[in-house]
C-alpha cells in the first residue's frame, strides 16, 4: 500500500490531531468530529467499517473538504481481525486519534423477547469495543503519543426501564473506558470518554426526543473542546453532568417511577 502524506509526529497537548483513525466510519457523529477537524487541521483519515458503498461516498465528502481518506473493511464483531486490520493502519505512519464510534442502539422491547438480539447488542457496544481499544491502544502506546476517543453514553450511568440492555453494554464500555484511561496516564497516550446524552441522527430516527438532546455538530464542538483539553471525561451538553449525577442518587424506588 502507498505511503499518505507525510504528518507531524506528536500533535501536543492543546493542539488537534492532524492524522485520524475512525472505528464506525459512517457514524453520523463522527463524521461530524472529523469534518469539525478537517476544518482545523487533520490531513490524513481512515474511515473503517463493514459497508464498503457507505464508507467510499463519505470518504468522497471528506476529500472535497481537503483530506487524504482511506477507507478500512472493519467489523466490530470479527475481534480476531482487529489486531491485523488496525496494524495496516498504524503501518502507515503515526495515527493522531483513534476515534472509536462503532454501537448498535437494539430496540428494547423486542430484544427482551429475542435474547440473541440483546448479545448481539452487548458483543458489539462492549465485546468489540473491548477488543478495538486494547489493540489501538497498544499501537498508540508503540507509536508513543496519540488520543484515544470512545463514544459511550449517558445511558451508562444508571439502567433505565426503557434501555437497560442498551445501556448495560455502554455501561460497561464506559467503565472499562475509565480502566484503560487509568492504566495508560503517564505513557503518553490519550483517553477521552465521550458520554453524550440522546443525539438526534438517523439511528434515533423516530422516536421521541427528550430533553438535553443534542446533535452530531454538538457533540463534535465538544469533542475538540476535549482534545484541545486533554480532557478524560466529556459531556454533551455539559448540564448533563449535574442532571445524571442527581438521577444516580435518586432511591430506587423513587427512580423507577420516573418517565425515563
């Protein structure tokens, strides 16, 4: 494969990456964070997923907007590829960000009734996002710099009547999230945890939009906020914080009464 464009080696603190990773290349966020960065300095990005059409008509967006984009057949659930996928990649020269936004919202209702729909659910927002973070973890540790983002949820904090399948998964991302932040301080590497509240898109297509919604654009200003940061932790919209922190304390009895 043909060497991209030569890049900076260390982006710094403060500064955005100018080579990008997307794990989930057709999610409408982080399309949005890369756009948002292409604006500003990235040069060089990877769009990897399983629908080849999908991910070569975005990648077509993004060199409109000046970038070299390569697409990267990945699949969130194919964890024994991960390693060999992720490595053609770090092949290439120094990766910036790993922006991991793969995730399967289910529907609630019918997975309860369907339990292979709910694994199918947990492999992908947890089994294979376990997988995707220790290898691009262990690349950007090799590499000695560079930001790993991932996608979790508000949904994390606490299960819902309406989503607690779908917020198990991310519970436990978000957790493990946490974990692997702690474990890599000091080396050099990166981790930021993104915990959006319900983002309009077409995955929420439909169904009803609750209060402190926000946008993929949303979520992308906060994404660079939080590498220009180096923030751990990133809320969307930042009053979330307070609300779930409260939901969280709320007595049990009293929670599961709520409209949630």
């Amino acid at each position: 494969m043909a060497r991209l464009v030569p890049r900076l080696t260390d982006p710094g603190p403060g500064r955005l990456p100018r080579s990008v990773l997307v794990l989930g290349g057709t999610s409408e966020i982080a399309l949005a964070t890369v756009r948002r960065l292409i604006a500003r300095r990235t040069r060089t990005v990877w769009l990897a997923g399983r629908s080849a059409p999908a991910l070569d008509a975005e990648a077509a967006r993004l060199r409109a907007l000046g970038a070299e984009v390569r697409t990267v057949a990945f699949d969130a659930l194919d964890c024994g590829a991960h390693e060999s996928v992720l490595g053609k990649v770090f092949a290439e020269g120094p990766v910036d960000l790993v922006l991991l936004a793969f995730g399967v919202l289910g529907d609630q209702a019918y997975d309860e009734r369907e339990p292979l729909n709910a694994v199918h659910v947990a492999q992908t927002n947890y089994s294979g996002a376990v997988s995707a973070s220790l290898v691009a973890a262990r690349a950007l540790q090799n590499q000695g710099h560079g930001s790993l983002a991932v996608l979790s949820a508000a949904a994390a904090e606490r299960a819902r009547r309406t989503d607690f399948i779908y917020g198990s998964s991310k519970a436990g991302l978000d957790t493990f999230t946490q974990g692997l932040g702690d474990a890599l301080y000091g080396t050099g590497v990166h981790v930021m945890l993104v915990r959006p509240a319900f983002v309009t898109s077409r995955a929420t297509a439909g169904r009803a939009v609750p209060p402190l919604a926000s946008t993929p654009g949303e979520v992308a200003t906060a994404v660079e906020l939080g590498l220009r940061r180096h923030s751990e932790t990133v809320w969307v919209p930042g009053a979330l914080r307070v609300v779930t922190t409260a939901l969280r304390h709320l007595p049990r009895g009293l929670y599961r009464r709520l409209p949630l």
